[in-house]
C-alpha cells in the first residue's frame, strides 16, 4: 500500500510534494491550501500548477538525458 501511495504521489501529486519538500512542510498542508486557493480564486492556482508540471517534467526530462550522455 504504502508503494502504491508514493507511486501516486510522484505522479498525480509531483508539483505539491516538490513544493512541500523544498519548503519543508508536509505533502497534505500543500494539497490542502491549493485546494482552498483554487476554491477561492476559481481555480486559477491550476494554470500555476500545470506550469509546474509541465516544467517538472522538462527538468526531469533533460536530467536524464544528461546522465544518459555521461554513462556513455
């Protein structure tokens, strides 16, 4: 279970948990104020969040590749 639960936080979470863990608060507290942000501003924090995932994953995607090149 606990697999699973990390699984899903990589994947579905990546953008709250790369915050709560450079600011060093817990994964839930960041979930829980972008929740109530979106709410309160009508869901405008979501254009925030899927900028950050999409960087996310271009960081991760060029990270890769740079240790793919060294490895060769």
């Amino acid at each position: 279970m606990e697999n699973f639960r990390n699984k899903l936080e990589r994947s579905a979470f990546g953008v709250c948990a790369y915050l709560a863990d450079k600011m060093g608060i817990p994964r839930a507290r960041v979930r829980t104020y972008f929740i109530y942000l979106s709410c309160l501003t009508l869901g405008s924090p979501l254009l925030f969040y899927f900028f950050a995932a999409f960087w996310l994953n271009i960081r991760r995607y060029l990270r890769e590749g740079a240790s793919l090149r060294r490895s060769l």
